[in-house]
C-alpha cells in the first residue's frame, strides 16, 4: 500500500473529488441492505457489511485525520478498538470471528460515523496537503474500493447462508449470448521482460519494484473457461479423480464434499447458481466464478494444460485497456465472452488464479509504521489472482495489481484462463 | 407439555385473555431491540430474539391452526423450516447455529407474522373450541413464556459480547439493601411425600404423574447464596482448588479458565457484573446468578453443605406462595432476600440448581405426535433447577415446574439454595 | 471406594492369597501381549495394557507401601508422574491422552516393577497389620480387578483398529445353542426396600450407605436382549427414528453414522463382529453387547417397554447367586441364556444399562484424602450399570455393585435387559 | 522422483552394491529401537519407525518387484493396504493418523517383510535389468534415504514425548568450539544462470528440469545462524513483537506459545533441548535447529536481513563439494562452524529454509503413472529447504537437491543462513 510515487501539487482538486466518489459508492453499496444485513457475518472469513462501512472509514480517522486535522474529535473512541482489522501497529482489536455480534452500533450511527468523517476530510481537503498526506489518503480511497468488493461479495456469501435466498438487487433478464467457440491461443515469446509497477499513479507496495523477469515462450487462451466447460470438467469425474488433483486440493475434497464450484445447486437435474441477483440458471457461456485455486489448477490438469504465472498474465496484457464487466455495469456477475479481438476478459469478469505463490519481489521492503502491515505480512500461504472481476470498482484494478487469496478460498469472483509452454 | 387435565368449559373467554396477554408481552419485550439486536446468535445454546418471535407464533400456526383453523392460510411456507426448533415429527429444519444468518425475513416482518397468526387466533378463541383444542393453546402460551425467558436470557448474553456492553434496559438506581445475616435453616422431616402435579390446572407433561417419595429428614437454607458469599469462596481458592469440583466441572475449569460466575469483570478492583440493565457493581447481598452446576456443587462442598434434591426443594416449598421477583417487577435482576419471614426466594430471582438430574417420574409417558418431543427427550445428561427467575414471566412458574440444563449452562439466571442432612 | 467394615484379625492369610492370585492373574492377562500391543493407546478413553499394569502397581506402592513399608525404596520415581490416574490429592501427572506415546518403560521394566511391589507387599502382608492397611490392600486388589476388564475392554478396542483385526486369544468353535423363547417376566411388588451395601465384606464407597428406596410394581425381563432381537430392532429402521432417541443420543447417530452395536460389520450380508477371539459371526442367541445406553434406551422404546432403574435391578437380584458366564470362564463374550431358572444372566455376559443416573446415595460422603476422589467425583453425567461382564474377574461383582459411563459409550461389554411397570 | 537420465549398462553391480547399502542402513538404524519404540506415532505429521521400514520395503515390492520378478510371492496380502503412503494410483491405504495403532505386524515380522524382499531383489539384481527397472531401483534407494532421515526425526520428535526424555543413541561428549566470528559475507553478481539438475547422475523429479534464472546481485552469509544468535533475537523479545512475523506466523506463535526453537527447555535458567542423543545443554555455537519457516523468517527480519531464494542458495553452492555433518558421522545434531575456509556448513548440520515456495520449474510435467505422485502433487503450501542436515544418509543430498516442508513444520532438523541484496 506504499504509493510508489510522490503526488503532484495540482492533484489536490482531483483527489478531493476522487475521495467523494469513493465515499458515495460505499454509501451506494449499502442502500439494499437491512441493519440486520450490514451485522451479520457468514464466515470468519467474511465481515459484515457495517463492519467493511466503518472500518474504511476508521482509516481515514486513524491514518489521516487523527495525526493531520488539528483539533480533529474522535467521532466514538471505542471505534478505534471495534474496526481495526489486523493493524498490530495500532494496537488491540476486536476479534475478527465475533465481528457479527456487533448489533450497536448501528446501521445508522456507522453511517453518522462516515459523515462525521467525510466533514473533517472535507476541511483537510481544503487545505494545502503535503503529498504524504495526499499520499494516504489516496491509498484509503484504493482501500476502500478493495473493500467495496468484499462487501459484495460477503453479502453474496451471507445471502447464499439463508434458505429463502435472498437477492441484494433484482433479477434481470440476461441477453442470451452466443455460445463461444474454440478457445484461442495467443502466443509469447521468451526473453528478459519488466513487471511491477513503474511509479506512475497509484500502486500498492506490493506491486513494485518493477523488476526484471526471465520468461520462456509460451501460450495463453484468449478468454475464460467458461460454465459450459466445466459441466464438461464435471460431468467426466473431475471432482472424483485424485491424480488430477494438488494433494491439498484432494483433502479439501474429502472434507468439504466439493462436487461443483461454490453456490451452484442442482434443481431438478439443473444447475443453478446463487448470484447478487438471486438465484439463477448456471450460464454455461459464461466465466466460470466461484472455484477454488485447487479447482483451477485441477481443471487445467485435466484440460492438458496449466495456469500461467503471473509474470506471463502481465506480460500478456501489457497494451490492453484496462476495461470490462466491472462492478459500474451493475450486471454483478461474469458476462460470456464476445466473439470479436484478441484477448478477451483479461480485466473484470473474474480474478483469474495464476500458479504464482504471493511472494515479494526483488527489492520489495514493507513501508515502516502501521501502512506498513498492509501487505507484506501476507506473503505466506496464499496465490496471486489478476485482472479484476465483475464485483471490482470501476477504475480499481490495474496490470500490475497483485489480488491474493489462500488456494481453498472460493467465495471470491474468482475463475481462471489457461496457459501452456510454447 | 402433555396437559393433565381436561379443561373446564367455562375457561374460553380466560383463555383468549389469557393468550392476548402473553402475546402482547412478547412484543413488549422486542421493543427495546433493533433489527439487527434481534437477528443476532451469540452462540449456539442462545437463540436470536427475532427467532423466539418467530418459533412461539409457529408453534401456534403449525399445532392449532393448521389442524383446527379450516380456511388457514399459512403465512409463508418458508417458515415451517425456519422456524421449527427440534420437532422430528414435523420434519426438516434450518440447523440451529446458523439462525443468527437469517437477516431476512426481517424483525418487521415476523411481527407481520405474529399479527396475521394473531388474527387468526382471535377467530379460532371466539368459536367452540373442544377441550384438546384449548389445552394445546394453553400449552403454547406456557411455550411462549418459556421463550420469554429465553429471549431476556439470550438478549443478555448477546450484549455481553458487545465490548461497548449496551443495556437492554436503562440502569436504575438500586436500593441499598440490608446485609443479609447468617443463613438460617428450616428442618423438615423425612417420610413419604407426594410430589409431582396433581392434575389442577396447566402443567408440562414431565411435572407427573404425581407419585410418592420417600424423603430422609433434612434442613434447608432459607435464602439463596449471595455474592457476597460467592466472593468469599472465590477469596477461599474455589475456584483452584479440584477436590472441590466434579471431575468434569474440574476439566471445565482448565478448558475455559472460569475464575467467577458469568459476566463478572474486575475493574479497578471491584468486581462488576453485565446485566440487563448494563454493566452493574456487583452486590454482595443479592443471590449470586449465572453460575453452572458444576460451581454450584463446588460451592455446596466448600460449605460443607450439599445441594437438595428436587423432591426436597418441593417438599420445602409446599404451602408458599408463589410470589416473587420476577421479569414483571422490571428488575430484571436478583434482589436481596429481606429480612422477615421464613423460607425466602424460594421463587424468582434465580432457578435453583437441584442435585437431580433431570429423570422421568415413575410412570411418565411422552405424549403421542409432535408434542411429545417437548421435554422427554431431554431426559439425559441435565439438572433440574427450580422455583424460576427474574427473567421468569409472571404466573409461569410453579412448585412443581422442572426446569432442567446441562451442568456446565450459565447463561440463565441460575444460583443455589444450600441443604443438609438433618 | 471406603471399605465399609472393619477387617477381621483372622483374614491376614486371607488377605494375603487374595493379593497373590490378583495380582497374578494380571500377569496372565498379559501374556498374549507383545510390548507394542501393551504400549499402545487406541483413544482417550482407553489406556495402554503396560499402563493398567502399572497404575494398579503404583497404587499399592503409594497408597500403601509409602506411608506404611519402613524403608520402602521406589522402584522409579518417575512412575508417580507416569502412573498416577487421576488423584489431584497426589501431584501432577501424565496426561491421559498421551499414555500410548509412552514406549519407554517397556512392558518387561513395568514386570519389574511389578516384581519389586510384589516382594515388598509380600513382607508387608507377613507383619502385622492394621485393620487400616489392611482395607487399603483389599481396595488395591479391587481396584486392579477393575483394571483388568478394562485391560481386556481396551486391548478389544485396539485389535478392533487393526485392519488385520488380531485376536486377543485363538478363536474356539462355540457351540450351537437353543434359539432362545419368548422373554418371560418376573413381577415384584412395590414397597419400601433397602439396597446398597450392608457392611459385610468389602464394597467401594459409592455403594452405601444402605437406605430405604420406595419401588412401584414392576415387571422385568428372564434374560437379556438378543444378537437376533437387536438385527429386528435395525431392521425396523431402529437407527433412523429419531423419536425413540433421547436427542443426545440422535445427535451422536447424525455426528457417528451408528447403524449397528461398536464392532459389527457387514461382510457379504452376513453380520460380523469383533470380539477377543477375533471376527466372529454375530450370535443371534446370544446377548448384545457393545452398544451405548442411547442405544439401549432406543431399543426398549422401540420395544414398547423401559430400561430398569438400579434400585428395581437390586430389588430383582436380591438371593441370587452371584454366578454367571464371567472372565473366569475364558470365553471372553457372552453366551447365551439357558431355557431353564427364573431370572437368568443377571450376573456376567454384559452389564446391564439402567435408566438410573449414577448419584450419590442419601448420606454418601467421600473419604477424606486420596482415596476420597475414587468414585465421588464422577457422580455427573454418567448411568449405572449392573451385573457384571464375560470380561469382569471371577467374584469381583456383588448385587450392590455400581458401574458407570457416560450414556455414549459402547466399548465396554455393555446389554441390557427390559422392565416395565406392573 | 523420475530419474532423469538412462541408465549405462555397467551400473548393475553398482546398483546391488548401492541397495544392500541403503538397506544395511536401515536395519542398523532400527537396532537401538524396541517394538513399541518402532510402533508409536507421536503426530500425524510423523510416522512409526516400522511403518518407514515397511513402507520403504513396499516401495520395492510394489513398484520393482510386482511388476518385474517374475514368479514373485507376496509375503502378506495385507501390506499393500497397511503399507502405501499416498499413492492415490495404488488404491486404498489405512489412514495415516491410525498408523500408530498398528502393533501388529511386530517389528520382528517387518524385519522378516525386508528380508523376503531384499532376497528377491537380490535375484532381480543378477539378471539382466532394463534401464527403466534400474532407475526404480535407484529411485526406491533414494525413497529409502529419506524415510532414513524421517525415521530419526520422527524418533526424536517421540522421544521428546516422553517424561523421561530417553536417549535414541548414548550421549557423548561434545568438543568445546571456539565461538564463531562475525557472519561473514559472499557476494555474488547477478545476470542468467541455470539452475536445476542437469541429468548426470541420480535426481527427483522436481530437480528438473534444468533452467534459466535471472538473478540480481545477492550476499549471502557464510555461516548458518547459531543457537547464540537465536538467544540474542529471543532476548530482544523476538517471540513477542508481532511486526516481525508474517500474519500466519504470529497465529501459531498465539495458539501454540511458541518462546523458543522446538524441543528447548528452561532448566534452572539454562537452556536445554532434546537430541537424539538426550537431553543437552543448548550450545551457543551450534547452528540454531528445529525452528519453522515462520521463526527463520521473523528472525531474518529482526536482522535486517533477508532468506535466500533458493535460486540464490543454489548459485552459491555451485562448485562446493557436498561434504559436512550428515548423519553417517553419527553426531546426529549441529556442529558449530569451522573458522576456516569460506561459503562453511552449505551442506549438512540443517536443512536451510528459503524464501521461495515449493513450485513446478518451467516445463516441469509429473511422471505418468505412480511414481508421477512423488513430488507433484505437494508443490502448495510448503517452502524449499536446501542443503541436508545432520540426520540426512551420506551421499542422499546435493546442490540441486530440493527438500520441501509447510511453514510451522518444526520438527525436522531446519535452521538457516542470512542474505540480502547487494
């Protein structure tokens, strides 16, 4: 989260309009929902929606107001206890499993919370920022978007919890889509190649340096597996075949009973699927979402192909726009792949599991102080996704950024493409 | 919940007044709660508030409506699987951890349901209802008072998690009560006594038959163990020391490191405690509440007394009112005994930890159908308590009522009476 | 475990012989016991064989040699950690669930040990001895009778494990037996009547005092439920109605997938089960054993009748004699019941579930010291059982005699018989 | 585990010569053992010392003999069962954490089980071998090696269980060692390299294939960092300072208490650890052992330094002989560096954690068939480790050689070696 570049000076007006936008689409976000909705917390995984509201805005009270606003109030100060997430910097916090017993404060007084903040950041805006501060705060808009895409999706996983399936916004017609053909293959060569972010406009920390990688020849598919071929995946035993399978990826399977990706139910010999408009058909011209980077990586076994890294996925999209089916279109789930271009999906739809460990990059030092937990302290455990998904903020995601989860983790907009040696 | 008697014509018109008045309590009782207050699941044992709302109205739709009420219109059919608490006879059900997800239907719409069972109630108690009719409407007030209880209890230990310990009521200022004196003792002689409810008036199934028992002579205390005397047993290593303690209260111990009862928090060197009404200096001459079995016989061995059996504790309290502290008064919490009289706090204030563990009488036979399940099926592996709390609704308890927990619950309003051989 | 009779002065010889046959009978047990069959440990509940050799062994050496053998030397003082069960009046010791990772000392080092108490019990015994020391042996020996039906129990449960399925000792031909008639019952009247233990030889503590219990008429079964009983019971969907289970014990089904008793297992449609002889065939004619008091209790509600209560059982065994198919015999499983006598096999061939939770009798009271946390401490949670088992030691039961576990356990020689009332 | 280059003819003598070797090794490693010592499992992470005898035994019997000898018997139907790892392709297999129940077949009959398969392999060995037999043979040595090293690990790990702490091999002096020096420092430039083995010789699988890597400059230390140095980190609070450790790390360190290396003790204010030679004092210069991923990288951190990659350890490496500490010194713990000399302990004395997660080398593709299952399917979760270490055979290890283990893994002799950018 270190912004790898200093702020010009006349950014201060974007930044101050940057900032009201982010704030007003989290405000946005939570109009569908009940207080009894914003408290609820599915999994220790997920957090409540009231939780991801306030504690966004924690952020600009603890990282930005607090050592920048003179004269700036606490607006509550057992807030500083209840929505710190993981920052050991700034001392003790509520645990994260027991977030969903927290029915006060409420809906409305979290919400009294955001304005009382967005009031003093209104005045700090105002004034003449140093580019470190304009440097924060930059990052807890970033921030907030990152968790704009987590409220999303734990509602979705919260919502799939309660028999009556709720739908956080309403079912819509989906175009039929041409069913889509063969996959493509778009081809690499090898050589030296730099990946990481150069500095320009915003980045998180992990994201640089930008630094030379070594690749060989290869190949990449031109859009996402799609529902269709993971029926295919299914229907000739995928999720019953060990060897196709990571050793991890088997025992999950074994425990969890896996037998399709989350949130896909059978209804009268139908698959169905529960999306943030309710309960739908399966699509099977759509992106497969909702599958675990065990998953991913047996379904490319058992395709005879692999994931690629996450050098290889940068260097594939290096020249695309950075455009496609996010958050901003409202569809709020993955959308079949056109016909026509190139590489298709490779921004929005699903974040697609590379075969890359989430490891630092030659040179990479966390930033020192609280800032300085945001990342590096994850890079144990967990795989890289890139490209963006249906549930990301317009304008969040980039070539370089690095998203991560751990290999069994499915409640993400999660999918895959696949690569091969060429 | 099999009642003993045929009921008398003439009671109709007491019955619906009777079923206005526990229904209007309930929702007295949700006012204080916010949606969200009344969705929450602090832990498996509790239940949310909006469930208990929900559960106590489709005990009535499901077991008086739908087989008496021709023309009933369920209200939801999703309701009968998310609202059914054990049921078999009735058939599948939303599992019991997962009810603090349901976020929807909302706190509104359950008193939607509640109003248009209501409605439906009022047509069915202005008609001729046959005696089995109305001993079901009259268990399932009995039922609904149960969950009164509950509720307090639940809500109680919900705000307990909340670090900013919200009150349920507003605090009150508490008289300044006398110190208790020494513990005076009643003697009663042994012999055979009958025990168990005779047949007048409502009673649970598992309160008869009335049978005879033989009783040695004893003593009983004639007030309840107080804090006061909690802290000196504390302030004795009560808690440290395992000759004292059961072996499986023992193990509880090194498991979940209790050093007091539940809620009590030291701060500055006092000893608080969170109640309905917030957190509380502990008051020494109130009874002690919220401690298990397993502290309760601990204590009872310290003293160098024992706790009665369920038949002693009914014998003692035959002939005494039934008056007491109960959730009427507002209290809401146990209150010194005074200082006249003979046997004090045999009702209200706390239920009284039995050594019995909860059996069936000679003779006892579940009911057929559904409301067989109501208790008989739990007569394994808990203790009986007595004389209810002051959670407990008004009128609902008795001398012969059994509540029954496992040994290590201490969520209720639960605490001791001391005896002895005499 | 308080003897509750002074010793004769005449019984030293006695006393004496019965230490020596004890004791020697454990060293045969031992015998079919390589050092690894006798080190390990199949679960919590169950302990290595090398450890019930010792443990009774280290009971002599510090319940009686210590404080009584001038210039006792111990053999190990390792071994009060090691071997010290569960007496806290004693010190720290070895956690239980870690018994089995004990491969040193080795079997042969605990027959040293055994050795060296032996020969210092044998001067001990040849002085003079107090009526004192002279109960304490006589608890010792009871006690290590106790531990050699578990020793047998355990090492079942541990060959059981076994893909190979070893057996304990070789398998025999049994032979065929009468299909058992109908169950015939015997009528008692009801009363007033005393159990428990009247003083006269040795009895553990939880057996007295000797009281006046008040019986209601009732009925109880000539012989214990069948092999051949128990498969109609399964056959009518025993294990699949939750409303003949205690909702304990349907609980444990869900979580455990029981379908039949502890052992049993389909092998090309036949039943098998295994026993200390090995896989044998299921015995339609014999006893069932191995099933939980969840199960036993299920069965008698599915047979229309009820589990006896301890005092009913005493009651109907009283003049009995205490003969029966016990380890003594070397068959090592129960047998079934003759066509001839009254009330057959209320001694041996299973112990017999009683609806009775194990509770103190009116005015029992622990010793003081050590000995004090025999049996006392566990009156929680647990059901008695009565009669005694194909694996309990020749003369160790009596008709007062109290055995107990917790209702889920089944891997103890454990029946039942059926009552009712008259 | 696919041997990566054809076997030359004349290597057949060698190949018999090399395999009586191996399992010469193993049965000498056996001899301090007793049955139960060979039976026990004190983890499910580790295995008994007869199921590694076993196992290794079944590898040959099954892959080598089954398919090749002609006329084989099997010398127990049932191994096969009781015997496989985790080959999904060989079938059903008991499951691992019951291995320790296992205490039939005795170590006497396993040792007969190695017996019968070593003659039969000594026929194979005289005929004419294809190449493909030979490369299982070799590959089944190698197999045999490093079940060698777990067979200790996984001893020293059950021997550290025990109250009594025994002794796998008699205790012996050790030599005093100078103190080391300040950590010395290698440079290396940057630039391509290739790294991987290059198939001259004997390499697993996922040694290969041999690759290009681009490295930028790097230091790396000379020595591996000493139990002194770790005294150091912990004095200076380095289990206590939660900005030190990766977010995964610092949850073991909360759940698990971890304050030290595994197996150190506090003595009198000293420290001790647990070896396979008992309980010693903690030497200050010995290289620090069994500490996870987790605790090597807090403490590169607390350094200001960093984990090489293994890229970066195995440049180093290049060119050095693979001489050290290994197991067939028979010291069987660390040995401090020598002063001389200049890149000291790269091979021997711990395996040496690196930074880079355990992941397929570009082209890497698992063998078909079983053996494909050696490697492949464990590349999630877990981190290289590179060099051997004092329990590794002689002549297991080499530069290219990649040992792999999850990040809390404490319980093989791990330590390691500072570097940082140049």
């Amino acid at each position: 989260m270190r912004p790898t570049v200093a702020r010009k000076q006349d950014l201060r007006s974007n930044l101050a309009e940057r900032f009201r936008e982010v704030r007003a689409h989290s405000r946005r976000l939570a109009q569908p929902l009940s207080d009894a909705d914003a408290t609820a917390q599915s999994m220790p995984d997920a957090s409540p929606a009231k939780w991801h509201l306030a504690h966004t805005t924690w952020f600009f009270e603890t990282m930005v107001l607090k050592p920048n606003a003179a004269g700036y109030q606490l607006f509550d100060p057992t807030f500083n206890f209840l929505f710190n997430s993981y920052y050991e910097t700034i001392g003790e916090r509520h645990p994260r499993p027991m977030r969903g017993l927290l029915t006060r404060p409420s809906l409305e007084r979290i919400m009294d919370f955001r304005a009382h903040v967005d009031q003093a950041m209104e005045t700090l805006l105002g004034a003449d920022l140093g580019p470190e501060v304009a440097a924060l705060i930059e990052l807890g808009c970033h921030h907030e978007q990152q968790h704009q895409e987590l409220l999303l999706t734990d509602i979705l996983h919260l919502f799939a919890q309660n028999p009556t399936r709720p739908a956080y916004r309403d079912p819509e017609p989906v175009a039929v889509a041409p069913t889509p053909g063969e996959t493509g293959w778009a081809t690499f060569d090898g050589g030296i190649f730099e990946i990481g972010h150069d500095g320009s406009g915003f980045a998180f920390d992990c994201e640089g340096p930008r630094h030379q990688v070594l690749l060989q020849p290869f190949r990449i598919a031109d859009r996402l597996v799609t529902n269709g071929e993971w029926i295919s995946f299914m229907a000739d035993g995928g999720y019953r075949k060990p060897l196709l399978w990571l050793a991890d990826g088997w025992a999950q399977i074994l425990a969890h009973r896996w037998e399709a990706p989350l949130y896909w139910e059978q209804r009268d010999g139908e698959w169905w699927t529960m999306t943030l408009r309710g309960m739908q058909p399966v699509d099977p011209t759509a992106p497969v979402a909702h599958v675990s980077y065990f998953e991913a990586d047996a379904f490319a076994s058992w395709a005879g192909k692999r994931l690629p890294t996450e050098a290889e996925w940068e260097r594939a999209s290096a020249g695309l726009p950075t455009a496609g089916n996010f958050a901003g279109s409202g569809r709020l789930r993955p959308k079949p792949a056109g016909t026509e271009g190139g590489l298709k999906q490779m921004f929005g739809d699903v974040w697609e599991w590379t075969r890359s460990p989430f490891t630092p990059y030659p040179g990479f030092r966390p930033a020192e102080g609280a800032v300085g937990e945001y990342n590096g302290k994850f890079m144990c455990g967990q795989f890289v996704l890139r490209g963006g998904s249906c549930a990301t903020p317009e304008g969040h995601t980039r070539a370089t950024y690095r998203n991560f989860f751990q290999p069994d983790k499915r409640w993400q907009f999660s999918g895959l493409r696949l690569a091969e040696d060429a």
